[in-house]
C-alpha cells in the first residue's frame, strides 16, 4: 500500500489505517444505523500546532438505485488550507453508496487531486459472487469486504454494549486493486474536551503501519462519543516527524443529541 494512501485514509477517512499482520474475525453484530440522512460532520487537522487540512463527511439521499436498492450515498471530501495549501493544494473527494440493510458497499468512487497528480477511479462490489470489479481489474474479496469509507459508519453502526477492555474488532477492505485488514482494540472509556465541552467517549487504538509515515511502536488514539450516535471526535497520531491531530469542529442533523443514549428518539442536534 503507497504511503499517499495511507496519508490520505488518516486526513480525511482516516480514523482507521490498515496492518498487514490481523486477518477478518467474527465482530460483534449491527444494530440500526446510528446515523441518517442529512448527517454532517465536520472536521480539523493539525500537524502540531498548525492547521493544515480540512474535512467534512455527509451521509446524503442517493439518486441511484443497486439491485432495486436505494443506498445511502456516504461522501467525504477533505482540501489543505492556510500555508501548506499554497505548498500543496489537495482537493479530494470519496463516495460510497451502501446497502441501508446491511452497509455494505455498492460502489466506491474517488476523485483525488494532489497538486499535480489526478487520479479518478472507481470499485464496484458484487458481494453475491464475492468479486469486486475496479478501473484496475476484477478482484475476489471476502464476505464482509467494505471500502474505506463505508468501514467507518459500518463501525459506528456495531452493538458495543458488550465489548471488554482490550477487545478487539477486525475489518477488510478493499483499496485500488487489494484487500487489507484493519482492527482497532478497546481502550476503555475516557471524557475529553473538545469545542462542544467535555463529553464522555470510547477510547480505542487502531493498527498502524510502521515504515515510511509511522515510526517504530507509533501508536493511534481514536475517541468516539459513548452515546447513541457514536461520532468520532478526535484521533492523535505520532508519525517519524511530529504528530498528527484531527478534531470534530461541526456537526449537523444528528440522529440523536450528543450524550443521548436511550431508543427510538427522533430529535436531530446540530452545533
């Protein structure tokens, strides 16, 4: 996997990066999406102490149909500003339209602009015949195969309640032309400050790759409110020259208010 791509997954998806030494192993089962149509989240990355990048993630009404199946669409677009936007200018986007009953992908497309470089491509995923067909060619993937967007509200969408300090839960996913694991293990759980106040969360860390971008016992650190929506805020990096940050600064339409955890509410929060 280039080290572009792993930059890009921790900026703008990047609240997961992939190992290569977890396989798939069985996760704990969905509940209802704790998310909705016209959900925002909106977010800030750091290097240091200098804001380099920013991000938003949208969960929209799909125009297109799969199998007589109306998708969500999943959208996460990310662009560099103040100083390293004049150095280098990035303007990328990534959709996902995924099955509302399982969150399975459809179809993933990404358009990436990177100074220079230009890159559009697409996978579409046939999870009957567990093939997935992309610009570069046809690849098998496994069951539970998912694309590095929709992995992200797939693990928002998983039953927790009954997850141990130290567990672990594993991902596939499928990027250009190979699938690759992910697992994040459960830390326990930790109130932080962010720019909506303290607010109680789960705190876990997923695997990361040492070599070019990550240096030698590099850890993550990845916070997701411990309420009904289980929305990322926050995820600390350290890389081989200083630290990476990304922080929630924006929310709209929420499915439930931040801290709400009982059922069947139908209030929406934005901040």
């Amino acid at each position: 996997m280039k080290t572009k791509h792993l930059v890009i997954i921790l900026i703008w998806l990047g609240l997961f990066l992939p190992s290569k030494t977890v396989s798939a192993q069985s996760n704990p089962s969905l509940i209802a999406p704790p998310f909705q149509v016209g959900e925002e989240l909106k977010y800030k990355f750091k290097y240091g102490i200098f804001n380099c990048a920013e991000g938003v993630m949208k969960v929209e009404e799909s125009q297109k149909e799969f199998n007589h199946v109306k998708p969500y669409r999943l959208v996460a677009k990310g662009e560099t500003v103040s100083a390293v936007a004049m150095i280098m200018k990035v303007r990328n986007r990534y959709d996902s339209y995924v099955n509302p009953n399982n969150l399975k992908p459809f179809l993933f497309t990404e358009s990436v602009r990177e100074g220079d470089y230009k890159r559009d491509s697409y996978a579409s995923f046939d999870h009957k015949n567990k093939v997935v067909n992309s610009n570069k060619g046809s690849f098998p993937i496994g069951d539970n195969t998912l694309d590095v967007l929709s992995v992200l509200y797939y693990a928002r969408s998983l039953d927790l309640s009954g997850i141990k300090k130290g567990g672990t839960i594993k991902f596939d996913f499928f990027l250009n032309d190979e699938t690759l694991p992910v697992s994040i293990t459960f830390l326990g759980n930790e109130t932080i400050k962010t720019a909506f106040g303290k607010v109680d969360c789960l705190k876990f860390t997923p695997s990361v790759v040492e070599g070019r971008v990550f240096k030698k016992n590099s850890r993550m650190y990845l916070w997701v409110t411990n309420d009904a929506n289980r929305v990322p805020v926050k995820a600390e990096v350290e890389i081989l020259i200083g630290s990476l940050r990304l922080d929630l600064t924006g929310y709209k339409n929420l499915k439930y208010p931040i801290g709400y955890n009982g059922e069947d509410s139908v209030n929406r929060a934005s901040r």
